[in-house]
DNA sequence: TTTTAAATGCAACAATGTTGCGTTAATATT
DNA sequence: AATATTAACGCAACATTGTTGCATTTAAAA
C-alpha cells in the first residue's frame, strides 16, 4: 500500500497516467516555462484539452509543478531544480520581450520589508526584459 | 494647439471622452485595483465592453494608470499616487486572499540581484495573503 | 483477478479578449 | 461659429481560454 503520490493538501491519492506522465517529461525537460495552449500543441493528440487542464491542476496540487503568472496575464507552467519538497516559491521569474520564453532564476531572492498586519503566504516575482540570448 | 493626452510610445494625440474620465475618476477613487469585469459591472450603461478594453489599453499608453496582473491571471488596472509621471513601476503589489482586493503598495520597493546580462525594463511582484483588514 | 474511484473524452457552456467597419463626436483649423 | 479631420465609439462576429457534467476507461489497492 505505498502512495505513489498525493494532493498535498487535500491528502488525497492521485494516480500517475500516461499524459500525466508525458507532460511532466515535457516541463521537467524544457528550459522555459509553458502555457497550456503550448503544451497542447507539443503534446498534439496526447490527450484531450480538458485533461490537460486537469492534469496541469493535479501537478501543482501534488506540489509538483508551479504556476508563474506571466506579465501578460499568461499563466505557465514550470518545476522546479531544487530538492526541497513543500517549498515557498520565492524566487524571481524572467520574461523576455523578445524570444517570449519565460525562465526561473531560482537563485535570486529578491528582499522586502512589509507591514508586519499582512500575512504573505504567497509570492509572484516577474521581471521581464531582454534574457542573454536576446541582449 | 495645446495638446492635452498623447500615447508616450507612439507620440500620437488622443482624445478625452465622456467614458474615458468617468474610467479614469472609478479608478482614481478605488482603493483597490479593478479588472476589466469589475469596471463593466460598476459603470453598468456607460459603454461598450469593447470601448472598456480600448479605454484601458489608451490610459495605461498614456501612462495613467497601471496594469497589475493577480495571481490568478487576471489583470487589473490602477492609479498611481506619486507624481513621476513616467515612471518604472517597481513597487510590490498585495493580493488578499479573502477579500479579493488587489492594492498598490507603493513604499514598498523589494530589492534583488540579477546578472548584468539581463536587461529589466518592466517589474511585476505581487504578494498574496491577508490583508490588514482580512487578518 | 476483482474492486473502487480517479482520470479521461466529449459535448456543451461561460468568460474573456480581439477585429472590422460604418457612425459619432472631440478637437484643431478656418 | 462653422468646418474638417480622424480618434473614439457601438455593434456584430469571431477567437481564445477556461469550466462543468456525465458516461466510460483505467490505475492501483485489495
Ligand atoms: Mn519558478
Ligand atoms: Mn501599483
Ligand atoms: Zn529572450
Ligand atoms: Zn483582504
């Protein structure tokens, strides 16, 4: 009876599925973050719309993946290098202007002093510019 | 010939309408951001949802107001406080979980280090949590 | 192998954002 | 004040994105 994975906050047991399987294979190896409707496309018929939304919910629900909210509104999908599990996800995103990628710079922290009467339980850094292939 | 808005990219005149100041005054007095919807829902007969996304896009490329993107994807816009008129737009924003308001912390300037071959023209932190009044 | 319920496909729907075009009206010019 | 210019508008049509319900399939525990 060993868990193969869970929902880490429902302690619900999810189960590993052959798409579920292609499309972290397919974030885990990318070099930037990506959107559902590129992942629809490099998946092509994979498996229906529908289930990848699931699926992209289900990972970072398992706390697998995470989410990065891009400056247009984009929401991507990207995992994380680090080892540590449970993790507050505070490191910085970079967008580009020019080749559009969105990559995480996991060692940079940016620092902030806020009002001690807010609760930070979450944090979404985005800088966007040029990245070195593009300066 | 006094010119009295122009789009600072593209140095074209623009025009102030009736809808235009009534969008411009909502947003100067809210005391949190507002989506598009928000903005559809409060101004009721006003104008066209159409005119709304076209209104918005002039203010924010007259350099007016903001955009701020929540956590969540969706866009919201906002009034900055201080005089600079063009200006990086560098301070972080709040995004209470609860409450669902999104507002401008704008003495609250995060810092960080990034490698020089990066060039930042544009900035988006949002934190999320419970506000003041949530917790 | 059997059981169970998580995951899927599909259809239908809702929300959000975009584009083209004929009309209206803000503003500069006369 | 009248006129000319063209930005802004309303409307319809469309595209994209995300959600929900339900019957069927299938991963994984028993
Ligand atoms: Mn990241
Ligand atoms: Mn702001
Ligand atoms: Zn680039
Ligand atoms: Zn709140």
């Amino acid at each position: 009876m060993q868990q193969c994975c869970v929902n880490i906050l429902h302690m619900k047991v999810t189960r590993n599925t052959a798409a579920k399987g292609a499309i972290l294979d397919l974030i885990t190896n990318s070099d930037s973050a990506l959107s559902h409707s590129e992942i629809h496309k490099l998946t092509a018929d994979l498996c229906d719309r529908v289930t990848i939304y699931r699926i992209l919910d289900r990972l970072v629900n398992e706390d697998v993946i995470h989410k990065i909210v891009n400056l247009d509104g984009t929401i991507k999908y990207a995992k994380c290098h680090h080892a540590n599990h449970v993790h507050i996800h505070n490191h910085v995103h970079f967008s580009c202007e020019k080749c559009l990628k969105v990559t995480c710079m996991e060692n940079v922290q940016p620092s902030y002093i806020i009002p001690r009467n807010y609760k930070v339980n979450d944090v979404n850094f985005t800088l966007s510019g040029l990245c070195p292939n593009c300066l």
